[in-house]
C-alpha cells in the first residue's frame, strides 16, 4: 500500500482541493485510491489537531506536558491511519491519499501567544506521524508552496479573520518567520521520510488549476474531465475594510469567544458599498526585504527539489503602483456593523445556531446521545437539515 500525505502549505488552494478529492471519492476508488478523512469532513484536520485541544477548546499546551502531547498524537494518528489502510484494503484500494495543511503549519498552531515560543518541536512532531504510519507503508509527502511575500500575506489575513491573530502585520512576521523558510520546513520532512519520498511543487506553476496539477503529476491521473467539480467559490478572500473591522473587532474580545463564520462575512462583504482591494499588507520595501532575506533559502529548495523560480518581484513597478491603506473611518464601521447584524439576524442563521447550540448541551448533559448525533453528522443527515434551513436565508 502507498499513502501520499499532502501537507500543503494552507493558501495554495487546499480547500478546493480537499473538496474535489471529498466529492469524487467514489470515482477515485476505481482507479484503486482511496481518500481518507474522518466522517462528513474534507480533510484529517481535526485529527492532526486532536491532541493539542482540550474539550472547551482551550490550546492543549495549558494543559499537558510536552511528552503527553506526542504520545496522545502518537495514539490518535496511528488509529487514523491503522483504520483508514483497513478500509482502503477492503475496497481494493493500492493508494491511500491524506490531506492536511495543519502537517506544514505546525508551529504556529503550537505557538502560545502567551510566551511567543513554540511549545513542541516540529521535528518529534514529524517523527512522531511516522511512527503512527505501519512501517510496510511506503509514504510520499506533497507539499505547494508560493512566493514567501505572497504566502505570508495570504495567511496572515487568514489567522486574522478567524479570529487567531489581532495585530499588524510586522508582529505577525515574527510569529510565523520560521513556516516562510520553505527550505528548513521541508528539510524536516527529509530527515525523517526521506529526500526521495519528499516533494514540493511550485503553486503558481500549478495555476491556473492546482486541481489539474495533482490528479496529473501527483496521483497519474490524465483524464481529469471525468471527475465532478469542486465548488469554484472555496474560501474566498474579504475585503481590505472587512479584515480590518474584523482585526479591530476581536482585539476586545478574548479568543476563547471569537466566532467566525464565513458565510455571514461574505454576504456582508457583498453588501459593503465600494470596498477597499487594497490588499497590499507589505510596502515595497518590506517585500524586497523579505524576499531578499529569505533568497539563500529559496535557492537551495530550488536546487535540492529541481523546482522552476518563483515569479520574480519587480520593484520599480511596486513602488510605482503603491499606494497605502488608510485606515476604516467611523462612518464605514458603522456600515459594517449595521450589515453583521442584519445578517446575524437572518432566519437560517438562527435556527442553525440553535441547532448547534442545542446539540453540543445535549452531549454535554446526556452522554448517551452522542454516538446518536455522530451517527446523523457521519450519514450526512444535518446536511440535508442545513439545506432546508437555508432557504430561509
């Protein structure tokens, strides 16, 4: 059995991806792959997660030792895996495929914003996902990457809608500094996979369709017309003025109680008159910086991956087109509170927030009826009790 890990990065289309690989499960397993994730879900996420959250959602590094975190995930990965490659076998299957950009994004997501130090080493974290793998697997890591600059703007407006992140760009540089090194990242995955069973593709070479490029050059699948499309619309990028609110919303409230919910964000970006899509977070001069800084780096990936350059960053043309974000004004905060509202109030949001409300108290007092609920989540039944609900929206 083969198993090809995707471990991203994040903001290389991921999502699309995962969706398409979710959608034509079916139509994957006849050509002898299959896609594993947990139940009514697009990726493993959740498991790769799993041991660094505790039950209220609170970071596990407040809560366990170093040593417990790797052999709680030791347990939960290995039980993914050991599970999946059973199904895989049943159905005949001689791929496995598993997604989860949350592999590369490590050291951010054990970052504790509390001391700014990374909580548990990346590279036992590596090792410990090996040893979680049946050894008479032969393993494969994939991972896009793109321009450093590019990246680190992409996820930064990600971190910051989501609530993770709440202050300017500058700090955040120095948070995820060691995830722009694309070289020392990969390197790791090197040390304990191997050089031959580590690859990395160049995102913006993929385009215009990185869903193209993995059927062809990662899974060997030509005929990529035969395969049901993934929504074109998958985690769309909000407005300048919008992040921004969103940035300057969540600095008075604790993370703990911070709520994103895309959808709502989307139908108030839809509705906000004239926009900014200035979505420019570096100056010039801080983009050359970086991508000067980070150059030696870039080079030896190039090398050691046989990779094609990145699109290369014209300065004198940046410069020229510059122009820096002023700011919200009182009045556009105004417009986009009055429209979270009104959309907060909608019918459908309402009543799906009852229905979530409701179903984690009744885990929460009856323990008995969550292996029910799991049942309905993994048949798919809250979906079509979310369809109907969102007619009233």
């Amino acid at each position: 059995m083969k198993l090809i890990l995707h471990i991203g990065t994040n903001k290389t289309g991921t999502t699309a991806l995962q969706q398409f690989l979710s959608i034509n499960r079916k139509k994957l397993g006849k050509h002898g792959i299959y896609y594993a994730t947990p139940p009514d879900t697009h990726n493993f996420n959740s498991v790769v997660r799993a041991p660094r959250r505790s039950m209220d959602g609170a970071p596990s590094w407040a809560l366990l030792p170093r040593y417990h975190l790797v052999a709680r995930q030791d347990e939960i990965l290995g039980k993914f895996f050991v599970d999946h490659l059973v199904h895989a076998e049943r159905e005949g299957a001689h791929t496995l495929v598993a997604s989860s950009e949350a592999l590369y994004c490590m050291p951010i997501h054990l970052h504790n914003p509390g001391d700014k130090n990374v909580c548990v080493d990346t590279l036992a974290q590596i090792e410990c996902l090996r040893a979680a793998i049946p050894s008479s697997v032969n393993c494969r890591i994939i991972c896009y990457v793109r321009r450093p600059d590019q990246y680190l703007e992409s996820l930064y407006t990600q971190c910051v809608k989501q609530g993770m992140f709440t202050g300017e760009i500058a700090e955040f540089v120095n948070i995820v500094d060691d995830m722009l090194d694309y070289h020392r990242c990969l390197s790791m995955w090197q040390k304990v996979f191997g050089g031959s069973n580590t690859e990395a593709r160049v995102y913006e070479t993929a385009l215009p369709n990185l869903i193209h490029d993995f059927l062809r050059y990662v899974l060997h699948l030509q005929e990529s017309s035969l395969f049901a499309k993934a929504s074109p619309r998958v985690n769309e990028r909000l407005s300048r003025d919008l992040i921004e609110s969103i940035r300057l919303l969540n600095k008075d409230i604790p993370c703990s109680k911070r709520t994103f919910d895309q959808r709502i964000y989307a139908l108030v970006d839809e509705r906000i008159a004239d926009p900014s899509s200035n979505h420019e977070y570096l100056s010039p001069d801080e983009r050359a910086g970086l991508l000067s800084r980070l150059e030696p780096s870039m080079k030896r990936l190039r090398t050691e991956f046989a990779l094609p350059a990145f699109p290369q960053f014209d300065y004198e043309a940046a410069k020229a087109a510059w122009r820096s974000y002023p700011g919200l004004s009182f009045e556009r905060i105004q417009e986009i509170e009055c429209h979270y509202k009104d959309a907060q109030a909608h019918m459908g949001f309402r009543l799906e927030r009852v229905f979530k409300r409701i179903a984690s108290i009744a885990r929460r007092k009856l323990p008995f009826l969550s292996f029910v609920l799991d049942f309905v989540r993994a048949s798919g039944m809250h979906r079509i009790l979310l369809v109907a609900v969102k007619r009233f929206k």
